[in-house]
C-alpha cells in the first residue's frame, strides 16, 4: 500500500500530477486540470481550457468528441460544425431517435444524399404544435395515413355539423369548414382564369373573370 498526502507529481515534469484532496482527485497534464473527480460527480475541462474531448466506440473513434476550442459537441464524428452536430457513417438511415419508453417518438434520418425525413413512430400521427404562453396547442397533424389535418384531429371533422378545419386527405380529397366563407380565390393583376377543372387529365371547365373583374364567368372548354 502506498500512501501520500497530497498528490503524485511526474518525475522531471512537474505540472504534470494527479492530486488528492478530501473525497476528491484531480489529474493535472501541462497544469491544465483535465479531471476533476469527486463523490459529487465527474468535471472534464473544469479550468475551460482548449482541450478536447473524445470517447471511441468498438467501430467509431469519434462516438462522442467535444471540441473544447469551438464549444461544439458531434456524435459519430470528429469535426463539429454546429453546437450539436450528428452523422451517420453512410448515406442513409436514421441519424437520431427520440422515443418513449415504448418506442414510439421521432427519428430523424436521411434516405440519401438528396432526401432527408423527420418521421413519427410506427402507427403514429406527427403534430405540429405552438404555444402561445398557456401551454402546447396542437394546430396541424399527418396521420398515419398520411392526411394532413389543420386546426383538428379527425378527417372527416370540418365537414362534420359545426367543424372548422382543413382535412388534406392523402387520396386527393379537400375538406374545409368554417363559421364564415370557406374558401378565397384571389387573382393578382389582368383577368383570367381562378380556376381549371379537369377530368381523366383533360380540362373540361374553368371559372375565372372579365370586364376588368366587373363580370365572372364559369363555362366548359366547348364554349372558351
């Protein structure tokens, strides 16, 4: 057993030590404090020096690196551009997963170099949420049908008695509801068309303006 009060200091190099205090170790190289030990807890870096940190994986030597001199962190590599930066070692997959303790959540990925996604967990609608200081509302879904919900949750809700909303089904479908006027159509500049119906890819009508907007017209492609 070896015993020493205050600490091991390398021979011909003094700043360089590992120093003991009540409950604590400190390992000092060059007199930056790397490591601070403690019952409290572990500090790296404790002095804020520009020193990195790194934690190598049995396939990855940058599984965790922090860039001491930039104040960056990345997760699979070593050269941090943004606060948080994570990457994959190839071009596709998921990159990061946020799920509960049943594995539902979020993961975030990229299906190649041009396609990146943010997707919910198996069977679940994706929200979008705001708050406007009273807590988390909820203002547009996608289901896991992939329609798009705005302002409720059901797609049959704004064609429901009393709805509000805008159901984007994923066939193709539009339902609105509102206590006012559901729908604005506005052309910018001359007089034209507002709108073009067409059937089997062939347009068949259109409603649109004349007259400088004095008159609307709706008519079939046999009478244009």
């Amino acid at each position: 057993t070896f015993y020493t009060a205050t600490g091991i200091v390398h021979l011909g190099d003094s700043n360089t030590s590992l120093d003991f205090g009540t409950d604590t170790q400190t390992f000092y190289s060059g007199a930056v404090k790397n490591l601070n030990l403690a019952t409290t807890g572990a500090v790296f870096n404790e002095d804020s020096a520009d020193v990195d940190f790194r934690v190598e994986s049995n396939g990855n030597a940058n599984m965790l690196f922090v860039d001491g001199g930039n104040d960056k962190v990345s997760l699979g590599h070593g050269s941090p551009t943004a606060i948080l930066d994570v990457r994959r070692g190839d071009a596709a997959g998921v990159v990061a997963e946020f799920h509960n303790t049943s594995g539902f959540g979020i993961d975030v990925g990229t299906d190649s170099d041009s396609v990146a996604y943010v997707s919910s967990g198996y069977t679940q609608a994706f929200a979008f949420k705001t708050n406007a200081g009273s807590g988390q509302v909820e203002r547009m879904r996608i289901d896991s049908s992939g329609n798009v919900l705005v302002g409720h949750t059901s797609v049959e809700g704004p064609i429901a008695d009393g709805g509000v909303g805008i159901s984007l089904k994923a066939n193709g479908q539009l339902y609105a509801g509102v206590a006012g006027t559901p729908l604005y159509i506005h052309r910018e500049g001359s007089d034209g068309d507002f709108a073009e119906f067409r059937k089997d890819g062939t347009a068949v009508g259109k409603i649109g303006s004349s007259n400088s907007g004095a008159e609307l017209f709706i008519c079939g492609t046999a009478s244009t």
